[in-house]
C-alpha cells in the first residue's frame, strides 16, 4: 500500500531524458568559456523577475522589447519544449541544454530549439553594438592622430581665445566623415538604414552608453576638448586619456562558431575598414567641391533616438 507505480512508457521517457540530459551535458563541455559567460549574461537579462528561472511571463516581455510579438500560445509553447521538469519555466540548467541543442540544430540546418534563436539574437546584438562603437573609436583616434597639428596651439579651455576659422573647418570636415562612418558601419552590420535603427541595437546602445562619446564629438566645443586631449598628448607622450569615450582599441574579431571563418572575417573587416576610410575622405571632398556637403542624417537621429528613449523612461513612458 502506498507505493507509487510508474507506467513503462513514463520510464523511457526519463531514461531518454536522462541520455539526451547527459550527451548535452557532454556537447556542453566543447563551448567556450566566453560564449559560456554571454549565456549566462542573457539568461540574467530574460530572468525579469530575479527567480531564477524564466516563465511565459519574462520571455513575452522580453519579445515585446525586441519587437518580436508572440502569437497567442506561442510563448507557452517555447517554453514547455524546453521545461524537463514540468514547473512551466525554464531553469539555468534547462537554459544551458536548450543552447546546447539549438546551436546543434543549427549546425545541421535546423531552426532552433525552443527560444534559443531570441537568445541568439539578444547575445548578437549585444556584440554588434560594441563592434559598431570600436569601428567609431577607430574612426576618431585615426582623424585625430591625422589632424592635431592644426591643433597645436589651442589654449587651454579656461584662457579666453578665438576660434580660428581652420579649426572649424576642420571640425566640419570631422562631422562629414563620422556621419559617412557611421552610415557604413551600420549597414556593414545589418542594424540601420539612414533614420531607422534596429529596436535591439538601440536597446542594447542606450544601455551601454556606448556611442555617447562618439556622438558628443558631432558637437564643436566636445570635439575641440578631444583635439586638445591629442595636443597634450603630443607635447607630453602621455597616452591620450579620456573618461567618456574610451581610447583606439585593436579591432575585435567578429564572432563566429568556427574560427577559420571567424579568422576570414577577421581579414575581410580588417580590408574593408581600410577602403571604407579611403572612400569617406574622398566622397566627403567630392561633395564639398560640387557644394553638396555631407548632412548628418544618421549621426542626428541616432542622438535624438537614444535621447527620446532616455526621456520616455525618466518620465515612466517606456
């Protein structure tokens, strides 16, 4: 009396959730650490509530946040593919196995497994903006490098002095190529065209920060303070210091799960920054020739997007 029978069909089930638990748990062990960490990054960012795990509720939230709206049962549906104990949620460990197994999946054509293809592209767009803010930072460490001696005797901010015409000239020159720059690099990544932004991206910028430095530059007195930051550092040797937007820093390697193709990509980036600085120099004085300066299109919308949604939440309307 009092024993509990288990059907024959429910103990194969467990035996092959045990066997696929262990071969995942094995796969698990080739990851990397470093894609390991951005794993475990994501499950922290889809885990709203801080439980631990994450239920119907957090995963719909997070869609909505991405401008992927869910069709009704969808979510449920994502959730429970993925959930091996039954507790309508999903676990770190249950996290781990289901990006064990989609990346699998995906080797082999497939689509996925349960949200694994969302969590892709949180962790991707998290990578992306911080590749589009390293392509930005190159941008200004490389036409600050090129122009500081125009700069040479710019006095210190707390003199009084006057603008000499050339410093604006070349600022103008400055805001021509970064709104080139900007417009490559994110076509390059697949996140902008022009005046629209991937909700994503813009999400992961704004809380980042990421592209506030390279922004502010696009304004004359914070483009001057940098130029002065060059000047110092040419008269002293000092390495260039600068608290709100970081220094150059060597390309990254773009991700990637096999690193031939991630060391291809590598030398095709490495190549086409090359060219695409060329080109910007020479199509902005193209266009200043024929008197048809270069608009900062991108670079205004980009600000005034960061700024509106900024707002929003400072007054509760996200």
């Amino acid at each position: 009396a009092g024993r509990q029978c288990t059907s024959p069909t429910a103990l194969r089930r467990a035996a092959m959730l045990s066997a696929r638990r262990d071969a995942l748990g094995l796969a698990k062990e080739h990851v990397s650490q470093d894609i390991r960490m951005k794993w475990k990054s994501a499950f922290a960012a889809f885990d709203l509530k801080h439980t631990g795990v994450i239920g119907a509720e957090e995963l719909a939230s997070v869609m909505r946040s991405m401008k992927m709206i869910p069709k009704p049962g969808e979510v449920e549906a994502m959730i429970a593919s993925v959930d091996h104990d039954g507790d309508s949620a999903v676990s770190y460990e249950e996290f781990e196995m289901m990006m064990v197994s989609g990346g699998r999946q995906k080797s082999h054509g497939g689509l996925g497994v349960g949200f694994s293809h969302i969590v892709e592209r949180h962790i991707k767009m998290h990578d992306v903006a911080k590749l589009v803010s390293c392509e930005c930072t190159s941008f200004v460490d490389s036409f600050c490098r090129e122009h500081v001696a125009e700069y040479m005797d710019l006095p210190h901010p707390d003199e009084k002095f006057e603008h000499k015409p050339a410093w604006y000239d070349t600022y103008k020159k400055f805001c021509e190529e970064a709104e080139l720059t900007m417009q490559n690099v994110l076509v390059l990544w697949g996140v902008a065209a022009q005046k629209n932004f991937d909700a994503d991206f813009l999400e992961n910028v704004e809380d980042s920060n990421l592209l506030d430095g390279f922004l502010k530059l696009t304004d004359y007195e914070p483009f001057l303070a940098r130029m002065r930051a060059y000047v110092q550092s040419q008269q002293t040797g000092m390495p260039v210091m600068d608290g709100d937007m970081p220094m150059h820093l060597p390309r990254p390697m773009t991700p990637h799960s096999c690193q031939k193709t991630q060391q291809r990509l590598s030398e095709l980036d490495q190549e086409l920054a090359s060219l695409d600085s060329r080109r910007n120099k020479l199509l902005a004085e193209r266009r200043r020739l024929i008197g048809c300066e270069v608009e900062p299109i991108t670079t205004s919308c980009l600000k005034h997007e960061l700024e509106a949604r900024r707002w929003k939440e400072d007054v509760g309307l996200d």
